[in-house]
C-alpha cells in the first residue's frame, strides 16, 4: 500500500499516462475507504467475467489493505466528534 512519503507498486500516479484524467482519495475523506471496497468489488467481477487478469488479485488486496489503513489513519488522525447529546455525559 502506497502513502505520499512511499508510493506503493501499483501508484497510480507514477503509471498515469501523460494527460491521464485521475483520481485520488485521500484517508481525511470519510468515503474514500467504502470507494475503494467498491472498487476492489468491481475489479474482481471484471476478472471473474475475464475482463482482466487474475494477477489483479494483488492490486485489488493492496486496494483492500488500503481501505483498511485510511480507517485506521482516520480513527487516529480525523476521530468522529461525539454524539452526545447537551448534558450527557
């Protein structure tokens, strides 16, 4: 899984084609880890149809891990604030 400081195998910025249209999540966004699950689903029914190799199953483990590493990362660095109501404690 790649960060900013150590892009992973699979950046896609660094195998973007030159004036490739991308998109990048970040861990801050709350629904970058669902996205990339989404993603993940619809990379393996395109290999389960064979639209794409089954090597793609080591991308779609590291998009896996990915999504779960923005949830750790945003329960450390970006916690929900509490839902408490006024008064409790």
């Amino acid at each position: 899984m790649g960060t900013k400081n150590n892009p992973g195998e699979y950046d896609c910025y660094a195998n973007a084609e030159p004036d490739e249209p991308m998109f990048i999540l970040l861990a801050r966004d709350m629904a970058a880890p669902a996205t990339v699950e989404r993603w993940a689903d619809a990379r393996k029914r395109l290999i389960d149809r064979g639209l794409k190799p089954r090597s793609d199953m080591a991308m779609i483990r590291e998009a896996e891990d990915c999504a779960n590493a923005m949830r750790e990362w945003r329960a450390k660095h970006r916690p929900l604030p509490s839902t408490k109501c006024a008064g409790e404690q």
